[in-house]
C-alpha cells in the first residue's frame, strides 16, 4: 500500500470518527432561551385592545375626519389681492433669519394673508383649507407693502379652447396624408428573378433544348449580315467581331455533304465555344449598366419629334467595358421620320461613348453575355417631365 | 437512405441540367431599356473663327460670340468658355483634336473660318460630334456684304441648330412690334423691326397716331396693321423694303382691325365693327373685295389661319366669355376647342399645324398657353399681371409675346418661352414694346 493511499485512508477515518463522535465530546449544548408566557381571559385581551385604539386616535390627528374647520372658510371670500395698507414697521420682505416655527417661507406670506376681508368686493379663490398645524398667522407675517394680486397659478385653468367652427371660406386643414405603399409592397429585399440555377433549370425551355439539339449556327467565317439601319453606320467598314447577332438568316447547313453524327459533333464543339459561359447577369448588373448610360443621355437638345422616337442601337463591347464606338448602329426606330431617328440615335450614340470613360462596370467573367448590346432608348417619359 | 440519396443525385443533375440551359436560354446580346435620362443644354464650343486675313479678324471674332449666343439663348445648348479650352483652332482645315475636346466635355464643337474681300464677307463652317469623332453634315459657306455679318452669324447658327436638334431654324429672322414711349395715359406708339435678338432696330412709323397688331406677311416682304390715323382703327398694309403703306379698302362708319394674313399672302381675314356687331371677314388685297365668314349677333374676332389655309381659329364670346373657336375657311359651323376655366383670346396657329397658341385670363393672371388644335393637352407657359399676343417662331417651337408690368409707370416688354415653358427670358428692345409678330425665316 503506498503511502499516500495511507494518509487519505487515515485521513477518512478520522473524519468519520470526528462526525460521529465530535457532539459527544462537546461539552455543553447551546443555552436556549426560554420565555416565561402569561395567560389573558378573553376580557382582559379585549380591554387591551380598546385602549391600543384609542392610542392610535390620539396619535394621528390628520387621518381621523373629526370635525375639521375647512368648511367654515370656504364661503368666506378670498381677500382681496388689496391687503390694507398697513406700513409694517418691519420693512424686510424677507423672513428673518431666526427660526421662527409660527413663520412660513417667504414666498408663501403673500398668499396666506388670507386675513378675512368681508369688504372684498371680489372671491378669487377659496381658501386652502386650514392645516392642523398651522397657527393663525401673526401680525408680522402680513406683506409689509402692497403686493401684487395672487398669481393666476392658483386659479383654475381658464385656458380658452379654440372653436373649431367651420370656416366658410376655406376648407378646414387636411393633415398630410402619407402616401400609403401598395399592398403589395413589402419591406423584405425580394430575391433576384433568375439567378437561382435551380429555378432555372425548371423552366421547360431550358430543359428540354440541350445545345446539342439546336440547329446550325452560323459559322464564324460566315459574312456579317447587314444590319437593317436606316441611317448609314459611320464606318462601313464590317466589324472583325465573328459573333453576330441573331440575324433572320438561317444559315442554310449543307447537309448532303455531311455526316449527321459528324455534324453533331461538331456542333457540339463548336456550341461549346460559342455559348455564353457562366449564369447571366444579374437584375443589379442590368440595372448598374442601365443607369450608368442612363446618366449620359440627354435628350435636352431633342427637337419635339425626336423626343417622340424610340430608337433601338446596338454596340458591341470589349472587354475592358469599353463600347466600340465604330459599332454603334441602329437598329430600328419607331414614332418619328428619319430625320427624328437620326437625332434620336446621336443621342443615344453619344449617351453610350460618353459614360464609357473607363469602361463600364460589367463583370469580365460574364463577358460572352455582354460582348454585344441592344439598348432601347426610350424617351417617352422624359417627354412628360 | 437510398432514397435520400437518390433524391440528392437527382438534384445535383437538376442543377448542372439548369445551369446549362439557362446558358443556353442567355443566347443573343444583352439588352436594355432605358427611359430616364437627363434634360441639360448640351455643351459646345465655338473657337473664335479663323480669319483670313488681319482685317477679318474683328468680324471673325463677333460672327462666332453671335452663333455662341444664338445657341444659347435657346436654351438647349451651353457654351464651353474659351479659358477651358486645351486646344485652339488655327487652321481651319487641321484634323480637330477631338480628345482635347472631349476631355473639357464639349460634345458640339463649331468651327469656322472668314474672309472680308471687297466689301463681301465669306463664311466657312463645320460642326463636329466630339464623342463620334465624326462630322455633323457637311461644312458650309455663306457670302455677303460686310454689313450682314449677323445675319451669317444666325445662318449658321441656324444650321448648327438645326443639325444637333432636329429643329427648323430661326434664328435668321425678323419681328415686328410696336414701339411703346411715354406713361400710360399718354403713350406714344409706332411700328418697328428688329432681329429676333433685339438687334438692328428700324422703325416704319413715326408716332403721330396710334397703331395697333402689326402682322407679317408669309414671305415677311408687308406688314398689315390697325392705325387710327383716320380717327377709326383702319388697316394699313406696309411694304417693309420700301417702307411705303396704303390702307386697305374700308367702308364708311366701320371699324376694321386684327388683321392676319392667309397662307397665300393675297388674302386678309380681320374683325369688322359694324352696327355694334363684330364679325369676321376676308378680303382680296388685289381687288378690295371682301367676303363675311361669320354672322353671329356674339364678337367674333382675331382670326388666324391654318398653315394649309384650310381653316380658322378665331375668337368668340358666343359662348357667354371669350372663347376659342375654328372653323373652314369655306364657311361652316364653328367647333369651339377651348373649354377651361377662364377668358381666351388672341389664338395663333403654329406654324408646324400641330398647336394653337393663346392669351388666357383666369383669376386675375394672365398666361401665354399652347392647346392642340382639338383642345386637348392645354398648357400653360407663362403668368404673370399680363402677358398676351403671342407670335410663333418660324419653327414652331418658341413663342414670343409682350409682358407688361403693374402700377402706373408699368412698361410693356417682349419676351420669348420654348413651347416646353422652358427658357423664359426678355427681348431686348431700346423702348417698351408690345404686339410683337415673328416673321418668316428670312432668304
């Protein structure tokens, strides 16, 4: 047995014994007190609690409603903020320093002169009824001069209230309504429309058409259609761009000379090279991309016709965000002649090049998504400001 | 388990299935539309032009701050001041630096250049969309006597305008009005012409009578106007070359006035006064032979034609207040377009056929307002203690009209609005003015 398994055993052990012993030899056990108890006859206890009552009467003067004197005063007239011009002898307005028990504040003499004037000819106020100790004032708490009448505070409020009568001539104010949201607006950040890729992949047209089912597209030596402007492009030169936009001509695919499997094949490589990568902007990336062009068209200098043309253009971008400003082009135009849409289409064009300094904030890795634009310039609603 | 772990394989092929088809759906360029934007005057800048030769210098210098004010003063454009300029023009013919242009946000830049020669001065000009690195249209000359320099300066000011805007010009134009002189009570009156700009004042009539609503012919070659020279209001008819006038026939006891003339420039129409009642006629100004178009026991008066010479928009109290009405000139029932709150008057047909301008009194103000010619879309341009008598620019697009101040020593003045009620600002004339009348765009 080790040592310390020794000391902790013995250790145990007189502390076992000590709980079990330790009371025996104590000496001995603390005193208790004791209390002799007298005995009272119902008669007895009743005659002391009558007199502990009447005690009590005597010790609270204020809570018991004996009959007090505030009646008496009450029909009594106020006095009359006139008190008789008695020059006191003692000029001081203030009360003297020794402590007089009889002498109230200062500030409370003028008021509690009440000295009983039935010659008052007015009734200002009742008077406050008497406290049990207060003494009847003395002679030399009367205001040593003539005092002001008693301050309106003591009077009830007699604050008129404005009529709201209805005014003929105008209608009565209306209190700014605030404009109430629709019941459909919420305070809850509403999620982006698309790019949940789940959602997505739930819409029908994209789950049914894999790449590989769609047909031919254009080859990138295919020559650029011509766009379908009607005002000539500044460069007639074709843009180097091989990615085109959606241009009505089917590419008509020389399939007697191909292999089907073939064709697949290589449409499927080449889709692979052509498609967009990664998800589509966002609803914000649209939006920043919109209001950043936003700011830069001015359609201040507009004739009234061409402020009624909407214009359709098209730029095709680097990527560094800048716009190519020798692909700016027109696509379509609607509400004005020719002469409208070319105005139209200036402004737009300088809207593009002008808030592109720097290149716009698009994101790189969705490049393919916006390497070509159509923006639709809209100036319906500026034509209403 | 198995189904659990079916279910997650089902989606991870949900979502790599949706993430390619969603590329797939992405096809085709990005599009965007945009319907805010901003109203600002665009920027422009309008070196001084090249002179070619020492004596040019001068002229050069004001032809180009007169095209510089042109612009601005419509209120559409902003002048880019010359102390901003990184580059200067020397050489009429030099590549233009477009990024210094640029860089000072100059999106017109106008250059030019003049020749004084034998009295003529010649005027070259080209304007540039700074941003396109492009020219607007093609370069222009104007060529004439030294003397017209303004009204180079406005023609091409005019062009200018017109390229950048989309709108007809105006600048190159001419107002007649009658010059006012003198208190209320004893206000003296004669007829004058100015530039649109307040500029190059001649005055037609001397002030021994009262004249009253001068109004331009179509080509701007007469002026018709009310004279009480007679001691009755008579309408005259004034050739503003020769400044030579004769009165028009009239018939004893009558009072004739508001005169206007047809699109043609050989008809008249005006307001005649005859046995307490006021209707409206026309009149040959070859033959004298006039023709009533209206017969109504109501004051029928200030008839203005349509640009096609179709129709009239007159005013009538018909109604039981004045009133705007229209009606073929060929005769027919009139059609009243005005149905607003107060008294209308003194309607004029814009020249574009689109609008109808007019004075309107309602609740002691008086306005300058616009109205199509069915009534519809009422707008209301100006207010003030009284504002009337507008006169369309030659574009239809900017109103002039005579404003007068209240109290006794309360002058008349011109003043001109874009039919947007943008750019209110006075006329400069040497006296007070009133019943302005714009002219055509001058040849």
């Amino acid at each position: 047995m080790q040592t310390g398994t020794k000391i902790s055993l013995g250790a145990h052990g007189a502390l076992i014994l000590f709980v079990l012993f330790g009371p025996v030899l104590k000496g001995d056990p603390p005193p208790v007190e004791v209390a002799e108890v007298s005995i009272l006859s119902s008669e007895q206890f009743a005659a002391l609690t009558s007199q502990s009552a009447q005690a009590e009467v005597e010790g609270a003067p204020e809570v018991q409603p004996e009959p007090e004197p505030a009646p008496e005063p009450a029909p009594q007239p106020d006095p009359a903020p006139e008190p008789e011009p008695q020059p006191e002898p003692q000029p001081q307005p203030e009360p003297a320093p020794e402590p007089e028990p009889e002498t109230p504040p200062a500030p409370e003499v003028t008021e509690q002169v009440p000295e009983p004037t039935p010659d008052a000819p007015e009734v200002i106020q009742a008077p406050a009824p008497p406290r049990e100790d207060a003494t009847p004032p003395q002679v030399d708490r009367v205001a040593p001069e003539v005092v002001a009448p008693p301050p309106p505070d003591a009077r009830p409020d007699v604050v008129e209230t404005p009529q709201v009568s209805p005014d003929p001539g105008e209608a009565p104010p209306q209190e700014p309504q605030e404009a109430t949201a629709p019941e459909q607006a919420t305070d809850r950040i509403r999620p982006e429309p698309v790019p949940d890729p789940v959602i997505a992949a739930l819409a029908p047209p994209a789950s049914r058409r894999p790449p590989s089912a769609r047909p031919d597209r254009p080859q990138p030596t295919a020559a650029p259609a011509p766009t379908p402007a009607q005002i000539p492009t500044p460069t007639p030169e074709p843009t180097p761009e091989p990615q085109q936009t959606e241009t009505p001509t089917p590419a008509p695919a020389p399939a007697e000379t191909r292999d089907a499997v073939a064709d697949a094949l290589a449409e499927a490589l080449g889709g692979a090279t052509q498609a967009p990568a990664g998800p589509p902007l966002s609803a914000g990336e649209k939006e920043a991309m919109r209001v950043a062009v936003s700011q830069c068209w001015n359609v201040g200098s507009l004739s009234s016709a061409a402020m009624a043309t909407t214009v359709v253009v098209a730029v095709d971008m680097g990527q560094d965000g800048m716009p190519d400003a020798n692909s700016i082009r027109l696509l379509s135009s609607s509400g004005g002649d020719d002469s409208s849409a070319r105005q139209a289409f200036e402004a737009a064009r300088r809207a593009i090049i002008r808030c592109a300094r720097g290149g716009y904030a698009l994101p790189a890795e969705k490049y393919a998504h916006w390497r070509e634009i159509e923006m639709t310039f809209n100036p319906e609603r500026m034509r209403i400001r | 388990m198995m189904m659990k772990h079916l279910a997650s394989l089902f989606l991870g092929a949900v979502c790599l299935f949706g993430a390619t088809g969603a590329v797939v759906a992405q096809d085709g360029p990005l599009r965007i539309e945009i319907t805010d934007g901003v109203i600002e005057p665009l920027p422009f800048a309008v070196p001084d032009f090249v002179p070619g030769s020492g004596e040019a210098g001068e002229t050069a210098r004001q032809i180009s701050r007169v095209i510089a004010a042109d612009l601005t003063g419509t209120g559409l454009f902003r002048e880019v001041p010359a102390s901003a300029y990184i580059s200067q023009v020397a050489d009429f013919g030099a590549p233009v630096a477009y990024a210094d242009w640029k860089a000072i946000n100059a999106q017109a830049l106008i250059t030019g250049a003049v020749n004084v020669a034998g009295g003529n001065v010649t005027v070259q000009f080209r304007v540039y969309d700074v941003f396109s690195d492009s020219e607007i249209g093609n370069g222009l000359q104007f060529s004439g006597p030294v003397a017209g320099w303004r009204r180079m300066a406005h023609k091409v000011a005019d062009a200018v305008y017109s390229r950048i805007t989309g709108e007809g010009a105006y600048f190159d134009s001419r107002v007649v009005y009658v010059s006012e002189t003198g208190p209320k009570d004893d206000r003296r009156k004669r007829l004058a012409v100015m530039d649109y700009d307040g500029a190059n004042v001649q005055y037609l009539t001397d002030s021994s009578s009262i004249v009253l609503a001068p109004r331009f012919s179509p080509n701007g070659d007469r002026v018709l106007y009310t004279s009480y020279e007679s001691g009755f209001p008579r309408i005259y008819v004034l050739d503003v070359g020769a400044v030579q006038q004769r009165g028009l026939q009239s018939t004893e006891g009558t009072m004739s006035f508001a005169p206007r003339f047809a699109p043609d420039g050989q008809t008249v129409v005006y307001s005649l006064t005859e046995g307490g009642n006021t209707d409206i006629y026309s009149m040959s100004i070859a033959t004298g032979q006039s023709t009533r178009l209206t017969t109504a026991p109501s004051i029928e008066t200030a008839p203005s034609f349509s640009p096609d010479g179709g129709r009239l928009v007159f005013e009538s109290d018909r109604s039981g207040t004045p009133q705007l009405y229209i009606m073929p000139v060929g005769g027919g029932e009139p059609t009243r377009i005005s149905f607003g709150q107060g008294r209308y008057g003194t309607p004029v047909w814009s020249p574009r056929g689109d609008l109808i301008a007019f004075t309107k009194q309602s609740k002691g103000r008086f306005h300058i307002g616009v109205m199509r010619t069915d009534g519809s879309e009422e707008r209301l341009l100006t207010a003030s203690f009284l504002d009337e008598g507008p006169t369309w620019a030659p574009n239809g697009r900017v109103l002039m009209f005579a404003r007068e101040t209240q109290g006794a020593q309360g002058q008349s003045s011109l003043y001109s609005v874009d039919i947007t009620g943008r750019n209110l600002k006075a006329v400069p004339t040497p006296e007070g003015a009133s019943d302005p009348s714009w002219s055509p765009l001058q040849n």
